[in-house]
C-alpha cells in the first residue's frame, strides 16, 4: 500500500527530511536514498507517495518514494553555478601556463595540486559523515586548506558533492580565503617579492 503526503522539511546538505502524510499524522522520515525512479533532487513542498516501513530506530520511515504530477524540485546537477568552475579552470590553466614559462615554480603548483585533492577527499568524507550521522570533519580544516592552496579542489568538492554549497557563513569564509591565497600569489609572482622570496630560500 502506497501513502501521499507531502515533504515539509528539507535539509539538502544532510540529504534527508520529513514528509507530512495527507490528513494529518507523524511525521514521516525520509533519506535522498528513498527516492526512486529519477534524478531529481527535493528543495521542499513536493507531493509524494511512499511506502510506509519502521526503521533501526523504530521511527516511521519512507521508502520507494516518488514525486506526484511536476513538482518544484532542484536537479541533481553539479553545483548552483558554472561560474566558478569556469574561473577555477582558467586559473589552473593560467597557473600551468606560467610554470611552463618559467613564470612560477613547479612546486607552486604542486601545492596547489596536493591540496586541492586533499581537500577533495575531506569534503566527500564530511558530506558521507552528514548522511550517516556520524563525526563531522571541522569546517576550520577545510578552510585552512582552502587558503594554502585547497580552494580548486574545494570548489570542485562542493559542486560535484553538493556540499557546502547553501551555507552562507561558510561560503564568506571560504571566498576570502580564495581572495587571501591569489593575493597571496600575485605578491609572490611580483618581480620584487619573488626575489626576496629566493633569497630567503635559497
């Protein structure tokens, strides 16, 4: 037997929510992973129908969910926008560019490369952790990261994962973390900088 009701709460980041049932009642838990038969992410008010189970912690729980008729829905694309995949691109092909020329160093780019995986890797563990309740990775690592080289790797993350994305706090800190490593960056390339730079190094 299939139940209608509606979803009247969405947390999108932890992939989950609650469906009110058609008449009233409990509300019903339900996991993005309940959705069948399409590709299409909840944003909240979407009529449903469902089937009815109890899950480990006894709660009612949906299953086998699908949407009613054509209802507001977000598509499960890669992020909100294509800009900044588009400015991470050109800055890693610029970035390139300039190591072959002789303009940066490789190891330059070799950080950027190291932490930028890095980073990756720790938004897809953070956003399995959201999904399954478990122990978070603390937003100040991912932001460290972010400002000594991670910030493609994280823009990538949080487009691909859909993770991060809708946190405003958390994308004003993470945007000037950006603007601080290409300050940081465009110092180091000036022709001044760099040359104190060596010396120091050398």
């Amino acid at each position: 037997m299939r139940n209608q009701g509606r979803i009247t709460s969405w947390k999108d980041e932890q992939g989950f929510g609650f469906i009110t049932p058609n008449g009233g009642g409990k509300q019903v838990f339900v996991h993005i992973k309940a959705f069948t038969g399409n590709r299409k992410r909840p944003s909240g008010g979407e009529l449903v129908t469902y089937r009815l189970i109890t899950d480990e912690k006894n709660r009612p729980t949906a299953s086998e969910v699908l949407y009613v008729g054509s209802p507001r829905h977000k598509p499960l694309t890669i992020g909100k926008s294509s800009v900044p995949i588009y400015f991470t691109s050109i800055f890693l092909v610029i970035m390139c560019l300039a190591v072959i020329i002789g303009a940066f160093p490789l190891f330059i780019l070799t950080i950027y490369a190291v932490t930028s995986l890095l980073t990756l890797i720790l938004y897809w563990r953070d956003k399995r952790a959201a999904e399954n309740d478990k122990d978070r990775t603390p937003e100040i690592y991912l932001q460290s990261l972010s400002l000594i080289g991670g910030w493609p790797g994280g823009i990538f993350a949080q487009r691909i994962f859909r993770h991060k994305t809708t946190k405003k706090s958390f994308q004003a800190i993470f945007w000037l973390q950006v603007f601080l490593n290409l300050t940081g960056l465009f110092i180091l390339g000036s022709p001044v900088a760099r040359k104190l730079f060596l010396s120091v190094t050398a």
